[in-house]
C-alpha cells in the first residue's frame, strides 16, 4: 500500500533506515564503502602516507541542518539522490566563491546530479529549502580519512569574510556551532 509521507518523517525513516549518525560538520552520515586497496598519493600534503583508494558516504541534512565550511586533502564529489535541492558553496584557494545546486535536473533547469570539489578548497552545504531534507553520497578520493579534514576556525572566517565580501551572509550562515 502507498502512502504519503511529511518530509520531516521520510528523512527521520531514511535516518534508521540507513543507520546514519551525526556528523561532525553536521547533518548525518554512514560509511558505506572504504577500499581495500591502499594508494601513496604523490601530493606533499599527505606527507607520504598511504590512504585508501577511495571511500563513499551517504550524507543528510533536514530543516536547519547544514554542513559548515571545511576542507579536505582529497578530491570530493557529492551525488544528489532525493529530497530538495541542497546549495554547496564553494571557495577555491582565490576566493571565487560559488554555488551549486544539487538537485534533480529534470526539474530544476539550474540544478546538477553530482558535483565536486577539488582538494583545499573551502565548502560548505545547505538545503534550497528549510523545511524539507535532502539525500546525497559524497565519494572522496585518495579515501577520506579524518587527518586530512579541516574545520574553519575563527581566523578562517575572518578572511573569507574579508576576501568574499558579497557572500558574507552566506558565510556567516554555515559556521560550525562551536564557533557561534
């Protein structure tokens, strides 16, 4: 039998379904592939350690849940699957700031199904809509490994503020609740 669900209770039932937990930068998380094959990458930033190949994640945020500005050492690309659009804000080592929208394209002309973000660059994420939840995996490659994430810091926020003048609502809006 079919039946409608509010958007609160489908993410709550994707949540148990998927075993998420919370995740540091916020929103929800569940590993769901780590490769067994170990790579050395050549970058200097990883200082000669080997990592997994790759790794992969389901990620959810609902209602006011965002994922606040962080970097990684690796390569991330996110995959839409269901729910709204969520905005990923992205800041390269030049202070371009940008969005996406990741969403369902066959609705949405302005809207992609994956999108990624290059090593160092600054991100974070949001939903298009607050009162809704959105679906995505994020596949990090060489594999995430929490050694090589960076959470802003007071300092970060101040210079992207500073060098990012039109978006400083925006950035404002993604820091991590520890620092507010």
């Amino acid at each position: 039998m079919l039946y409608y669900k509010s958007k609160k209770t489908e993410a709550n039932d994707l949540i148990k379904k998927l075993a998420l937990q919370p995740h540091p930068e916020g929103g929800f998380f569940v590993e769901i592939h780590r490769s067994e094959y170990l790579v050395k990458p050549k970058n200097p930033h990883y200082n000669g350690e080997e990592r997994q190949a790759g790794s992969l994640i389901y990620y959810l945020l609902q209602t006011t849940n965002y994922s606040a500005w962080h970097r990684l050492k690796s390569d991330e690309t996110w995959h839409f699957h269901t729910g709204c659009p969520m905005l990923l804000h992205v800041i390269d080592p030049k202070y371009n700031f940008k969005t996406v929208i990741l969403g369902d394209l066959t609705t949405i002309a302005e809207a992609t199904f994956h999108a990624s973000v290059k090593a160092g660059h600054w991100f974070a994420a949001e939903l298009a809509d607050k009162k809704s939840f959105s679906l995505v995996s994020c596949a990090v490659y060489p594999g995430f490994d929490f050694k090589d994430f960076e959470l802003e810091d007071k300092n970060t926020i101040a210079t992207l503020n500073e060098r990012c003048l039109n978006h400083q609502e925006t950035i404002n809006q993604l820091i991590h609740t520890s620092l507010k």
